[in-house]
C-alpha cells in the first residue's frame, strides 16, 4: 500500500519565508552598522592626523620665526570678521574658514586655485597677511589640508609678548584651529562651533580643536 508524501502546507511556506526575511533584515541593519561605525572612525582619523601634521608645521615654523615679526590676516564672512591667516617672515600659513552651508572666506591664489589650509613660502609669503595676491608656483604654495576636510571656527591666535631690558625678548604664540569634514549637516549651531551632530545626519561627521603653543626666538629646533 502506497503511502501520499506529505509537503509542505502554505502556511509553513509563509512563516518559513517570513522568519527568513526578518533574519535578512537583522543582518543588513548589523552590516549597515558596522559600515557606519567604520567610516566615522576613518573620518575622525583624517581630521586628527591632518590637525597634528599641521600643528606640528606651525609650531616648528613660529619657534623658527624671529621675535616681533609674527602678524595675522583677517577676513570678514558676513558680518563676522575671522582670522585667516599667520604670516612668521618667510613662510606664511593661509586658510578659508566654512560656515555652516559650508559658505567660506572665499580666499584664492593669485591665479585662482582654491585654499583650503595652506603654506606659503618663498618672497611674496610676507605679504599675505598684509592682504597681498597669494602666489602659487612652485616652491611657492603648499596646500596641507586635503582630503574634503575644512577649517571651522573656533580659531585664534593669541600673542603674549615678553620683554627683557627694554625691549621685546621672545613672544609666546598660541594658535588654535579647529578641523572637520565637509558636511553641509554636520554641526550643531550656525556659528559652526559646537560639534558633530549624533544620529543618522552625524554618523560620518568629525570635528575637533587643535591649539599649539610656541616660543618666537628666531632659532632652529
């Protein structure tokens, strides 16, 4: 006597195809997660490691620089005037602040070539703090903010001058700086100075504070 084969029913079908749905869905919401996780860690890599390689610039540049001769640029945004710029003799150092909507001091080299944080270096680097066209031939203009990163405020140069016998011994130069990513969403205030928005519109944002501190006495080291 032959036995009928039983299948399976169509309600089986459907709580077998439903459980596997939901387990696909677990699975792509983990992977999208840890995608998330991963690129904030490498965005937040970048901005660090660009501000140390920048800081680490300006304070060897500002020990070189003889004392006195350290002066800054401004430029005005709005109705909001920023500093933009710190010039040490031979070398100066230029940068574009964004805003939120990423709006910017909007400075260019002499030819046109957008600035982002720049060195510059050569004959005409005392003139850029004075407002003067900002060369970029060879040898010239380095740029050392790359990689979709930007400036954002605060930023700051504080002098503190010291004087011996009469006269201006050594300055101490602190200068602060602060580095995110571009992204129209990712701060938190229209002066663009708290911080990274949590949640889905921050989760590739970072921004951080650098500030560097040195002595202009016009030596090497």
């Amino acid at each position: 006597m032959n036995k009928q084969s039983r299948g399976f029913t169509i309600i089986e079908l459907s709580l077998a195809m439903t459980m596997l749905s939901i387990l696909l869905f677990i699975l792509i919401l983990a992977g999208m997660q840890i995608i998330a996780v991963y690129n904030k860690g490498v965005t937040l890599k970048r901005v660090n490691q660009s501000g140390e390689t920048i800081g680490a610039e300006l304070q060897a540049s500002l020990r070189r620089a003889q004392p006195g001769s350290i002066s800054i640029r401004k430029n005005t945004l709005g109705t909001n005037e920023f500093i933009t710029g710190i010039c040490t003799g031979k070398t100066s150092y230029v940068w574009n602040v964004y805003e939120i909507g990423n709006t910017s001091t909007n400075i260019t080299t002499a030819s046109g070539k957008a600035i982002y944080f720049a060195k510059v270096s050569g004959s005409s680097a005392g003139n850029v703090c004075a407002g003067g066209a900002i060369p970029d031939g060879a040898g010239e203009f380095k740029e050392l903010l790359g990689d979709e990163l930007v400036v954002r405020q605060p930023t700051s140069v504080e002098f503190n001058n010291e004087t011996g016998a009469g006269s201006l011994v050594h300055s101490l130069i602190s200068v602060t700086f602060t580095l995110s990513n571009l992204e129209n969403t990712s701060l938190t205030d229209e002066s663009g100075r708290l911080g990274c928005k949590g949640g889905k519109e921050g989760e590739f944002c970072a921004l951080n504070t650098f500030t560097i501190t040195a002595y202009a006495k016009g030596v090497s080291g």
